[in-house]
C-alpha cells in the first residue's frame, strides 16, 4: 500500500512539472521572392499513372565517365545510351564536362539526342486522410512551403472547404480492425510544383489558423513546433518525378466535431 501511494505522489509530481520548451523550428527559406499556389484548384487533375519499372535504370553522367575510361568502345556506349537513355546533363556545361573526362564525341552525340529532357516541375500528389466524423478542422489550413533557390513556394488547402464538397478523386477506405471500426475519407490532389534549382529541397508542412501566410517565418512558435520538415534531392533528368504528400487528421477526442491535424509523410520517386 505504502507502494503505491509513493508511486501516485511520484506520478502526480511529475504530471505537474512544466514542460520545456519545444526548441524553435530553423527556416531555411528565402525571405525574397514568394508564389503562392491553391492546391485545391488540382481536384479536377488526373491521377499520375503507376509507373513499370524497366529492368534497367537510365544511365548516368557519373556512370558513363566510369564506363569509358573502363575501356568501353563508343559504339558500345551509344548502344547502351539508345537502349536505356541517359539521365544525364545535356547542356553546354554537361557536354563539355564528359569530354573533359574523356567520353568519346560520339556518345556525346547520343547523349545530346538521347538523354532524358531536363526536369521541369514534379508531380506531387497530396493525400489528406480524415479518421473518424467531424465537421470541421481545429487549424483549418495546411501548407507545405517548398524552397527553390532565391524563391519561397506556398501551397495551401483550406480544409472546411475541401470537406464541404464532393471532390474528384475521394473514396472511403475502411481501416477497421477486430477491436475499433475506422472508416477514413481520403481526398487526393494531384499537381505539378514548379523548380527550376536543381539538387537539396527543404519542404516543411503544417497546419495554421491563418488563412494568408506566405512564409513560414509568419508561423507562429506553436504552429513552429508542430511543422515539419523534409529533405529530397531534385535530380536534373529521370524517368519520373513524382513525390507524395500525405497528410492525417483525426476526430479531437474532447470536441468530437472538430479534426486535429495528426502529421504528415513525404517521399519522392525519380527512377
């Protein structure tokens, strides 16, 4: 008995003590240039296709210098670069880079004609799954900002209106198990982000009560500490640039008509 009271004093000293501070979130982005963008006008787009991975991958700058200082005879190389393209740099800086490295004036050819075009944007299609029956969400907008050299991209859904319609692409998915009946609204929103840096992006995503952010620095310090953030390598050429955002929100467990904001998931798939 004497136990288990110093175990409750215990535990409510230690339910009482305050709790640190979350440590601020760092804004890599660039305070210049911003465009702004409504994921919402994406409903009406097509789904992106499900890509049927070839046996093998586009070829490489990297991979080709290494090929032909191996000792590969240009025709062979040409051959390889017509059967499985190259995601290569093409440009006047690119070309001149593999001849330095001693790539024969012929694969160059084929690498000008048959290398993959240069990417433009990717094709991000944003998943918003919603557990459970609410009406409206307790943040009721999401962003995920996107950095891209001198310029700071915005993308945002207002989400009560996003419930309040019928959309395109929704469906119900049942996630029920034998203890808990779940029935999930899942609303998809395929789009294009446009970039034109190439290499390391930072996305960070999160839910706001404002309507009109166009940074991140206008976040306020708890919407600071509940973002989050990611990183992907944007690659010049590839077969594909397709990232998926998906994003959870669950019914409050004290105000059951309202939605929380429960995280999100990024990845990207180039090849």
């Amino acid at each position: 008995m004497i136990a288990q009271l110093l175990a409750a004093a215990v535990a409510l000293t230690t339910a009482q003590a305050p709790r640190a501070a979350a440590p601020p979130v760092s804004l890599p982005f660039p305070s210049g240039d911003v465009q702004t963008y409504n994921i919402i006008q994406w409903d009406p787009n097509q789904l992106p296709r499900i890509y049927e991975r070839s046996d093998q991958l586009p070829l490489t700058d990297e991979e080709l210098t290494r090929l032909s200082q191996a000792g590969f005879e240009p025709a062979q190389l040409v051959k390889m670069i017509e059967e499985r393209r190259c995601a290569c740099d093409a440009s006047a800086d690119g070309l001149i880079r593999l001849k330095k490295a001693g790539v024969d004036k012929t694969v160059l050819a084929a690498v000008s004609r048959h290398g993959l075009a240069p990417n433009r944007a990717l094709n991000l299609l944003v998943t918003l799954d919603f557990t459970g029956e609410s009406r409206t969400a307790r943040e009721a907008f999401l962003y995920f900002f996107v950095d891209d050299g001198d310029i700071t991209r915005v993308f945002s859904a207002n989400i009560p209106e996003l419930l309040q319609r019928r959309n395109t692409h929704e469906t119900m998915v049942d996630r029920s198990d034998i203890m808990v009946a779940r029935t999930v609204r899942r609303i998809q929103l395929p789009g294009n982000v446009p970039l034109k840096t190439y290499g390391p992006h930072r996305v960070m995503v999160v839910a706001s009560a404002s309507p009109t952010l166009t940074h991140p620095s206008q976040l306020t310090p708890q919407e600071r500490a509940k973002a989050q953030t990611y990183t992907f390598d944007y690659p010049r050429a590839s077969l594909q640039s397709l990232c998926r955002l998906t994003a959870g929100y669950r019914r409050d467990a004290v105000l059951a008509y309202k939605w929380n904001f429960e995280g999100s998931r990024f990845e990207c798939e180039w090849n």
